[in-house]
C-alpha cells in the first residue's frame, strides 16, 4: 500500500524472485546498500586465474567437452572476489522422449526436459525445454532429421529403435551441429554399426567440419558417409523431396533448414524454436501462452546478428498456409490468397521487411508456403504461424534499426562454445539497452567484414578462448586489425574469455589495448570453462553499461549541437506529471462511453512515451480499451480531485453517463478532456496483460499537455494493498 509513487529498487535472483523496497522521502535521500545489499558486483562470479591440480583441470575439460557426464564441479577451485554464491537450485530431471505423428509419413521425436538440462549453460531455462527430431518414411528410403543433445543420447537411440527399423533409415540430416550432439550422434552410429547398416549425412560445410574433426578418433567411418549441402540440393525420398536452405549465423554457422513440399513442413532448426516444455507438441494457446518464450529466445540467441537473420527469412521466404480452406470469390478470386497477399504486403513491406518474393509476384505456389514450422526447441507452430513469422520480421527490423543509431562490434572466436555464451550474453545486455550489436565470429568472417564493423561501431568488445597458452589466430588477426585502428582506440571497448588454467590469451588481449592506451570501459570478463548463471549476468551487465556509455556519449553530443534551452516538448511536460498519480480515464467507441478513476497508472516507456494502467476486469470501461484503442488520461491535482473522485465512485446505472456534470472537452481521439486536470494524455492502447482480477494496459501517449505546473499530482494513499 505504500508503493504509491515511491522511488523503488529491484533485486533479482536466479530462482526469479523479486524483491521491490519502497523507499520513503527520508530513506530515498540516502545512497542504497547496492553492492552489499544486491551481493553482486562488478566481477561477482567471474573465475580470477587460479592454479589447480592436474586432475581436477583433466576432469574439467573432459566434462566441458562432453566426453564424460558432469560430476559435480569443485566450486573452491574457482577464485572469485565475491562472497561465494549461494547453493544451486537442484536440477530436477523431469524427462522423456516421446513420439507422435506431424503430417503424412512424418514423426516427432521430442526429447522433453521440464526443468533445467544439465549441459545447458547460456539460457535461462525457466520453463524447461525440448529437443525435437523428425523422421520422414519416403517410398525409397527414410530419412531423420536433426539429432538430441547428450542429455538424452541413449533415450534418443533407444526410442528410434523401438519405433523405427533402424536400418531403414538411410539419411540423417543434420540442420545443426555441435560439440553437445557428438555423444548422440555417436551413440546412434554405433547402434547402425551393430545392425551392419550405414547412413548418408546431409549437412552443411561447416557442420560437416566439425564432425569430421570430433568424430576423427573413433572408429565409425565406415559407418556412415558425408554429404556437403549446397544451396538448392533437394534430397528424393519418394514422394518427399526436401529441399535444403542454407541459413547461417555467427552463432550457428552451420545452420540448414530444411522443407518438404509435400507436407508443407518447414524444419527450421533454431529458428522459431523456444526454450519452453508444454504437454503439448503444437503451439496450443498460440501468443498468448509461447509469445514470451519465442520473443526471449529471438533476444538471446539471434538479435545479436538482425543482418544474418533478415537474410535466413528473406531465403527462406515463408507464406504461411491458411489454416482455413482456400475459397473463391465471386469474381473468382482466391479470397483466402489475397487475404495473405494484404498481410504480407502491408504489414510487412511498412517495415521494410523480408516480403515473400512469391507473394510479391502474386503467386503462393512455389514458395515456401508452410503448413507448420517444426523447430529444433519448443512447439511446432501451426496456430500462431502466420504472427510469429511477422513478429520474427518485426523484431528484426527493430534490431536493425537500432545498429543504424549505434551498434557494437562483437568480436570473438571459441573452439567448445563457452567464449560463445559470454559474448552471447554481452550481445544480450548491449541490445537490451537499445544499442544494436554486429556479432563477428572471427573464424568464420573476413577481414574486410572486421575492419568495415570496426569502422561503423560505436564500440567494440573483444573474446577469445585459451588454447595451448595462446588466442587463435583468427583472434590474433583481429587484434592486429584493431591495433592498427586508430579511430577504434577512442571507442569504448571490453575484453573476455573463456580459459582451463591460466588463461593467457584474455591476459594478452587486454595487456595489448592497454598499452595503446585503449578505452577500456568495463574490467575484463574472466570466465574459467563453462560460464555459470552469475558470470553470464555479469557479461549481460557489462555489455549494458558500455551500450549505455555509448548512448551517453551520443546524447552528450547531440546536446551539444542543439541550442542550449531545449524545453520538454508538451508530451514530455504532461507524462512528467505521471507518478502513480490519481487520474480519470475517459474513452469513447462509437456512441459509447466510460470513464473510471484510475490510481494505478505508471510511467513505462520514454521511446516511444508509454504507461501501463491497472484496469479492474469488471470495469465498465474495460471493454473500450482493448488493443488499438484509444482514450485519454486526465492526471488530477491535489486539492481539486475530490469533486471528481466523488463523482465517479458513486453507483452508475447501466449506460449512464459517468462524467455527467464535470466540464470536459472533446480530446481529438474521441476521449473527454476534465477542465481540473493539470495534465492530460491522448493515448492507444498497444498491449495487454492479463494479471490476476485486473489487465495490465500498456498505451502509447500520442498527444498531451502539461496545463497547470503549479499543483501537485493527487496520489491515492490506501490503508491496505488488499483493495483500492
Ligand atoms: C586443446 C586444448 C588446449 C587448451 N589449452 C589451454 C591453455 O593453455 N590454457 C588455459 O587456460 N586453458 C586451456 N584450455 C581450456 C580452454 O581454454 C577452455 O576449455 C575454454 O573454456 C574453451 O573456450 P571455448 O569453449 O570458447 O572454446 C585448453 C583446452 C583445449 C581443448
């Protein structure tokens, strides 16, 4: 009841919980116990050089590698300036591996983890995970696509073994892979040997390096044979022809996707996956149940890199299927196609976004018109597949349009992914800040990408693993590229990285820019093999502040070029008023009309100009303000809100007008403007939420004016947090 307007602080910890202190006049005039109270701080969690034995490092590389299962990590062999962190939440093993079918001839194998999967290390995880494969039975042949991760290496055999005559199936088709699916798929090349069967691989170049590398010491060759996809390669399976479509990324260089006309699946590996497990196979309650996963997943893993995925959805070029069956108008024209064409093209191409080249063209047949999308995480999107493809451009384009003001360059190499997690995690913090971020795996882009990165950056932050005592020397490269740079030395910059036990190379990086006098804007990430939740949150901080510092840096310059007197724009002024304030709300719809007296009103968001308003379920005004609608907030003052406090809590009868007898004009979006209020807002409500008996809105202000800058806000103290 006390957090009316009152300046609050926010802690959170891994187990996700939330402590919120309202801070009184007094109180908030002394500094917060940040550091202590928070047990965080700079460099909290990150692993300092330590030496430890010979054993115990073996053991460590052994298990980071996945050549032996996780045993529980010596946390004292890890050298931290922080208090020690306190005991991880168990992870409970709630798994399984099941199957069901997708569309004729097609199979799901859903690897399904409610909590937590051991290896996993750079996500949150919160509402577990799934890892899915398919298997699709052609008259000639069958083909698997995709493989699990080793926490269920021996389920996923055991499972297609029990479902599938194993030496039917001739392909495997691999749209990722990594050091994490080694065990999997040696585990089913081992199985296929004892059958005295093969396999053919499909995959990608780099894909195929990999596997050729981690596969080198053992003894399955004759097991199974490669094949290097090339754009455009199209594999027969009688009566399926899956078509290949290379879609790469910094993170995931090897990423393929792969489609079936016949069915209209679309196997889109890490794309439009999710880290969530429902019951469910399918995306059964749509936005509203996976909208959050999807969006987190789209932030974390491929925000970093807008310019890769623009080009993955421009290749993959997807119309979505209407659920509903195609009809004719009477003028014959498909009705159901031309509903899509309208979606696509004013949707998407308002945005400048990818715009299906089939739609443009006025045909839907040869393209990727998709059914559902079958990830390699989460659900299969059937329902919500025409949103989250527009979402997937949408978001896009706003990471794009955020590297235009500033981005950072990313810059990085990692042999085993841990260098890949932190800088992953950086990314994280450095976008969520508004700041665009150019991720440059250094193993996989050229020279000319780097310097042409480092010319248009506004910072830079640098990672590499240690290995044999020194950087790769593709980091080396990129060193001397940065070295020679002498505009990059005025950026703000960082260092990190991944080592086993002496860690030299993070060492020699920092040492290098040090001595040429480089802007070292955060103290360097040191992280000793897998990074833990803390370290990663220590990146995503790292990566904040030195967005921040940059966006600092900008608006300092601007300010400098714009005349001195800038006054708050009427918007500003009115919004400024907004402090969990006493307001009314008015709204109009055709000829109906409401208002109610809301004191749950906050400021949200300064670009655009937002605020979130608590709205009762019952309210009478609560079905006007639905998504697009528009009304006004009218933000009351102290000594003149009593009149119309009283006014509008007195019992209405259906229909009556609420605001009868208190002097209003006509806002220009329909809503009613009080003559006492000192500020007033035009608003259109953008989203809701629903949370427990009330909505949550969230409005952008299009219009306002500050009209009395004298009286104070009217704030609604209450004795109880239990009613108004
Ligand atoms: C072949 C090999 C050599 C390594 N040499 C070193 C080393 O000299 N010093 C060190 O601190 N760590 C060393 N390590 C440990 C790696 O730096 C560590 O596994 C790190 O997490 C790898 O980061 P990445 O996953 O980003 O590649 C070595 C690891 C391997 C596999």
């Amino acid at each position: 009841a006390a957090t009316s307007g009152t300046s609050s602080a926010v802690v959170s910890r891994s187990g996700g919980s939330v402590i919120l202190n309202a801070v009184g006049i007094l109180s908030s005039q002394h500094k917060l116990r940040s550091s202590s109270w928070t047990g965080l701080r700079p460099g909290a969690g990150v692993s300092q050089l330590s030496k430890t034995d010979g054993i115990h490092v073996c053991r460590e590389v052994l298990e980071t590698h996945g050549l032996v299962r996780a045993a529980a990590v010596d946390q004292s062999s890890v050298t931290t300036g922080a208090p020690p962190p306190p005991p991880a939440a168990p992870i409970k093993q709630e798994s399984d591996v099941r199957i069901s079918q997708v569309a004729k001839d097609t199979m799901t194998i859903r690897g399904r983890c409610m909590d937590r999967l051991k290896y996993e290390v750079e996500y949150g995880l919160k509402r577990g995970t799934t890892n899915n494969s398919y298997v699709i039975k052609g008259t000639n042949s069958t083909a698997l696509i995709d493989i699990m991760d080793q926490s269920f290496a021996e389920a996923f055999t055991k499972t297609l073994e029990t479902a599938f005559d194993l030496s039917s199936i001739k392909y495997l088709v691999l749209g990722h892979f990594s050091p994490k699916r080694v065990e999997s798929l040696k585990i089913l090349l081992q199985a296929l040997e004892k059958k005295g069967t093969s396999i053919e691989i499909y995959c990608s170049n780099p894909a195929a390096q990999l596997l050729t590398k981690l596969l080198a010491s053992d003894t399955l060759e004759k097991v199974y044979k490669l094949k290097t996809v090339r754009a455009g390669d199209v594999l027969d399976l009688g009566g399926h022809e899956l078509q290949f479509i290379l879609t790469p990324t910094p993170r995931w260089p090897d990423g393929m996707c792969s489609y079936d006309p016949s069915t209209q699946l679309l196997f889109s590996q890490k794309l439009f996956s999710a880290h969530v497990c429902e019951e469910n196979d399918y995306d059964i309650g749509g936005v509203d149940v996976y909208g959050e996963d999807w969006r987190f997943y789209f932030e974390c893993m491929l925000a970093s890199s807008p310019k890769q995925t623009k080009a993955a959805l421009e290749k993959l070029d997807i119309v979505a299927q209407y659920s509903k069956p195609s009809y004719k108008d009477r003028k014959g024209v498909d009705v159901v196609k031309e509903d899509m064409k309208f979606i696509f093209s004013t949707v998407l191409s308002a945005f400048n976004l990818p715009i299906s080249k089939g739609m443009l063209a006025g045909s839907l047949g040869d393209k990727l018109v998709t059914a559902a999308i079958c990830p390699l995480h989460g659900p299969i999107v059937r329902s919500s597949l025409t949103e989250l493809v527009r979402e997937y451009g949408v978001w896009t384009y706003e990471k794009l349009k955020q590297s235009e003001e500033a981005t950072v360059a990313v810059i990085y190499a990692s042999a085993y992914g841990n260098t890949t997690a932190l800088a992953q995690a950086i990314s994280r913090g450095i976008s969520k800040a508004g700041v665009g971020v150019d991720t440059l795996n250094v193993e996989i882009c050229s020279t000319e990408e780097l310097v042409a990165s480092l010319q248009r950056c506004s910072g830079f932050v640098i990672g590499s693993p240690t290995l044999g005592g020194h950087m790769p020397t593709p980091i080396q490269n990129a060193l001397g590229v940065i070295l020679c740079d002498e505009y990059a030395k005025k950026l703000p910059c960082g260092v990190f990285g991944s080592f086993g036990w002496s860690g030299e190379a993070v060492d020699m990086i920092e040492q290098r820019l040090k001595d040429c006098d480089f802007n070292l804007a955060f103290p360097t990430i040191r992280c000793k093999f897998k990074p833990t939740e803390a370290t990663l949150q220590v990146c995503e901080e790292s990566g904040t502040d030195l967005a921040q510092a940059i966006r600092k840096l900008k608006l300092k310059k601007r300010s400098e070029a714009a005349p001195k007197f800038t006054v708050a724009s009427n918007v500003e002024q009115a919004v400024g008023r907004v402090v969990g304030s006493l307001c009314v709300l008015t709204a109009r719809s055709g000829d109906a009309e409401s208002a109610m007296l809301a004191s749950w009103v906050s400021q949200a968001s300064f670009v655009p100009p937002g605020l979130t308003i608590a709205v009762a379920k019952d309210r009478a005004v609560e079905g006007l303000v639905l998504v697009g609608a528009r009304f006004v907030v009218n933000v009351l003052g102290q000594n003149k809100s009593n009149a119309v406090a009283k006014q509008l809590l007195k019992p209405f009868l259906p229909g009556e007008n609420r605001m009868e007898g208190l002097e209003t004009t006509v806002a220009s979006n329909g809503g009613l403007i009080l003559k006492d209020a000192i500020s007033w807002m035009e608003c259109t409500v953008q989203s809701r939420m629903e949370t427990g008996d009330h909505w949550v809105l969230y409005a952008v202000v299009d219009s306002g004016k500050l009209e009395d800058d004298t009286t104070l806000t009217a704030v609604h103290y209450r004795k109880t947090g239990a009613r108004y």
